[in-house]
C-alpha cells in the first residue's frame, strides 16, 4: 500500500481555488496543435501532505495507524491559508499553505513522521519546509515544447516570449502568486492510500483512516 498523512481543506477553501484557478487556465501555454501541456489535479485530489511513508505492508497498517492516534490527539487543529504558488522542477505547478499556524503543521508533520518511524513505518525523510498543494503538473509533450523555445530563443528573431511558452506552467504561476484563499481550519488528519488511476496515469486517493485532532471530536 503507498500510503501518506494528509490534511484536507474546508470545502469553502476549495471552492475558492477553484475560482482562482478558472482564471489561471487562461494563462497555460499549448502545443501549436492546441493540446493541452498542463494537466489539472481534480478538485477531489487536492490534499495538503503531512507525511508520506511510500510502500507500507499491509501487515505494518495497524500499527501505523495506533501510532498516529495519540498524535492526532495531542496536536490541536491548525488554521491555516492557501496562498502564494510557484513550481517545482518545471513539472508541478503547487499553491502554498500558510497562516497563523504554519508553525504548527510542521510541528505536525514532523511528530507523524516519529511516530511512523518508531512504528517501523520508513518515512519520507526529506523536509517539507513548504507546505503546498499541488494543483497541475506539466503533460506530456512539455519538455518537447521547452526544448523547441530554446533553440528558438537561440536563432535570429527568437527571444523571451518565445522561451516563456516552452515553460507552460509559468504562466499560471504568475496569476496565482498574488493568490490569498479565506482561512480554514484542519481538523481531522486523514490518512490516504495512492493507486494508480486511469489510462491518463492519474492517481486516486482512498482514505484508509480518519483521526480527529485534539479537540475535534467535540465540535457539533
């Protein structure tokens, strides 16, 4: 099982992306044949990562999950703001996560990970100083098409708009930069199974356990 820690946004908090993003397709560059060379995560997909462990045996879930519970448990619900976007590798195309308590999710993600290595869980150890959600990533045919804006760039008559369209992810970066969404509060950390998803190669998540934060369980 690719199993991973996740918060998910209020649903007011997405609706709200996905306003903002409306305005961002605009922006994407594509193929001369009018393919597209970014591909959207679905609104469904969209998750912010605590913690990701990779393989996990199915033998090794139960006590994954008993070592989560007292994290959950002693670590309130954060709240916490999408904004801001950038992209990673030229490949993904993130909004960012910030607010009164980004402090606190990283406290978060760094007490899932001990609990998961004591539990014998490997874990991702590779910081997550930038909270993130990721909301595209470039299709196929975009390293083709960056390729071609350089050698343009490189001949008479070629320049930097020309470079910017081989990049197609940079031009819905550029509209979500300034992006501000409402703030939200997480309060329940979700762990969330990947597998492989349809012919398109996109993934599709199932949660696999639901564990309220400290105090949660007592909202009405």
């Amino acid at each position: 099982m690719s199993l991973f820690a996740a918060l998910r946004p209020s649903a007011a908090a997405l609706d709200h992306l996905a306003l903002a993003l409306s305005g961002a397709h605009a922006q994407e560059a594509r193929r001369p044949d009018g393919a597209p060379l970014v591909r959207w995560t679905p609104p469904e997909l969209w998750h912010v990562t605590v913690s990701f462990f990779g393989d996990v045996p199915d033998g090794a879930l139960p006590d994954l999950a008993a070592a989560l519970v007292p994290v959950a448990r002693e670590n309130p619900p954060p709240s916490l703001r999408l904004r801001g976007a950038g992209v990673f590798d030229r490949r993904v195309l993130w909004v960012g996560v910030g607010g009164v308590d980004a402090d606190a999710l990283r406290d978060l993600s760094a007490a899932v990970a001990e609990a998961a290595g004591e539990a014998g869980v490997r874990v991702d150890r590779r910081p997550r100083q930038r909270a993130h959600l990721t909301v595209a990533r470039a299709a196929a045919g975009a390293r083709q098409a960056r390729r071609r804006a350089r050698s343009a760039g490189r001949r008479p008559g070629g320049g930097v708009a020309d470079l910017t369209a081989g990049d197609p992810l940079a031009g819905p970066a550029a509209a979500l930069s300034v992006y501000a969404g409402p703030d939200w509060t997480a309060h329940e950390l979700l762990l969330l199974e990947s597998t492989p998803g349809d012919a398109s190669g996109r993934r599709v998540y199932r949660t696999v356990e639901t564990f309220p934060l400290a105090g949660a369980a007592a909202r009405g």
